[in-house]
C-alpha cells in the first residue's frame, strides 16, 4: 500500500517538474553555449517568448526538427526572451516542449542584439542557423513548417 501512495504521489508531482530546469543565462553565458555546440550539422537557435503569437505559431515547428531529421545531427536551442523565467518555465511544461529552452537573463536588448547579426531589428521570432561549414544565415520573422523544413534541409544539403 505504501508503494502505490508512492507510485500515486510521484505521478501528481511529476508533470509539474517538466519546464522546471531551464537556465537563466547572461549573453556571454549563451553565445559561449552557441559557440560550443560543436556536434550538430546544423544548430537552430530561434528567439521567442510567450507574449509573441508569431512565435508561439511557429515553436511547435522548432519543437520537431530534431525528430523530423533523425539521420541528421539537428539541434535547436529556443531561447526565451520573455520578461520572467516563470513563463517560459510555464509554458514549457503546458505544451511539452521536447527541446532545449534558455532563459537569457538580459535587460539591455540593444547591447546584444547587433552581435547575433547586424541585420537583426531586435523584433522575434528570430533565428540563427549555423551550419557546420560556420557560415550563418539569419532569418527575422515567422517561419512556416514548410520555409523551416526547406531552409534546413538547404543547410544540410548544400
């Protein structure tokens, strides 16, 4: 009996732990992880937050790129630009989301923003595509699954 209670108690916990661990980063904390990730053929880091309707559209498309090329080595950081930790951790845990998620931990946007690309206006969605060969592409705006799954697909077989 006292097994079950267990079973039962950590089956009521366990989903609130999903969404419970992502880290608050500074820039410098987040282009050393970006600039790290050697592994990956192509690395996808897209910025979004919970209050940008474009970017929640488009975050389940990010969510499945790593499933949708399961030959390839994918890998999509999403990083959260929202103004508290709480609501990426939220929103995390409602849908599930399957990726990596960062908090970057930063009040001044403008001292960052040029140094993910001068052609960056500082709205979101936004992303970064870094393929192995290092050579970067940036994309402002919303991605359909469609224009995301093409422009991987470019970057992986150029």
């Amino acid at each position: 009996m006292k097994s079950l209670f267990s079973i039962l108690l950590f089956l009521m916990i366990a989903p609130n732990l999903v969404g419970q661990n992502i880290p608050a980063l500074s820039f410098e904390e987040l282009d050393n992880r970006i600039r790290q990730e050697n592994e990956a053929d192509v690395l996808v880091v897209n910025f979004w937050a919970t209050w940008c309707k474009p970017c929640i559209k488009e975050l389940p498309y990010f969510d499945s790129l790593q499933t949708v090329y399961p030959e390839k080595k994918v890998k999509v950081l999403l990083v959260s630009l929202d103004m508290e930790l709480a609501s990426a951790e939220k929103y995390q845990q409602r849908k599930g989301i399957q990726s990596e998620v960062l908090y970057l931990d930063e009040t001044d946007h403008n001292a960052w923003i040029d140094r993910i690309s001068n052609n960056w206006s500082g709205a979101i969605p936004a992303t970064l595509f870094i393929p192995a060969s290092g050579e970067e592409k940036f994309h402002e705006g919303e991605f359909s699954a469609e224009t995301l799954f093409a422009q991987v697909n470019q970057l992986l077989n150029p």
